[in-house]
C-alpha cells in the first residue's frame, strides 16, 4: 500500500509501485482532468504538482510518493476560480482543450516562483508543455494576467 495525499486528501492505494502516478489518479482515483499525452514526459498534458512542483505523472512513479502531497487540476480549484482558470478564460485560451489542464498545472507552478515573470521565463517554463493548437501568445497572456491578479 502507498499513502499519499491527494488534493489535500489522505489517500492508500494498493498497485505496484512501479505504476505511474497518472493512470492511479486516472483509474484509481477517477480523477480524469489529468491528461494522457505521449507517455514519455514529453508534452506536458499530465502535468501535475507532487509537494508543489510540476511534474510529468505519466512517468513518476508510485514508488516515489510515499507521504508526498499530489495535486491535480481538480485540486486546484473546484469552480475554476483560481486566478489562472479565470485568466485562461479572460483570453480565450482552450481551443480544444486537451492540453490545457497541463498548462494550467505548469503555469501555477511557475507563478508559485515567480510572480511577476518576463516573456522568457514564461517561455522557458512552459517550453515543455505543446499545445497541438498554438495558443501559446494566449497562454503566455493569460500568464501575465494570472501574475497582476495575484500582485
């Protein structure tokens, strides 16, 4: 059994601990916000924070997560208030939508660090999430948006 916590709450599961976190939250837990990409760590669509940093789920492990605190998309508000959701929807962000829960999860780690970040730290640290649309001039000014609202 590996306990954990997962959006702020206590969880056990019982899988091998080389099972990625990802399909735990997605099939376990049924919280299917999280995103299934490429399964390499490469796109970002299963971006999550585990004690708040972003990470890739598809690849970390449960083995690794032992008393750590996870959160999804879900956790991150519960009617899409958190100023980044309303950021995204100020600009008009998703269009399909598939990749924007990574995003979301990859631009409010950045912010947790940087609070008021410059074109290039918006772009080195969202430079490993791919939006197959090309929103990223709305990304990057939802970012800025979610970084004066939270000034």
């Amino acid at each position: 059994m590996i306990s954990f916590r997962v959006n702020g709450v206590s969880r056990r599961v019982d899988v091998p601990k080389d099972t990625p976190l990802l399909w735990v939250l997605r099939d376990e837990l049924a919280l299917t916000g999280t995103k299934f990409g490429c399964g390499m760590a490469l796109c970002g669509a299963c971006t999550v924070h585990v004690d708040g940093q972003a990470v890739r789920s598809c690849q970390t492990l449960m083995k690794t997560l032992q008393g750590k605190r996870v959160m999804t998309i879900e956790g991150l508000s519960t009617d899409g208030s958190h100023p980044i959701q309303r950021a995204w929807t100020t600009h008009n962000v998703a269009q399909c939508g598939y990749c924007q829960s990574g995003q979301i999860m990859q631009a409010t780690a950045l912010l947790q660090t940087t609070p008021n970040p410059s074109d290039q730290d918006i772009d080195r640290a969202m430079a490993g999430n791919i939006c197959r649309c090309g929103t990223y001039q709305r990304i990057r000014a939802a970012i800025k948006t979610a970084s004066k609202e939270r000034a």
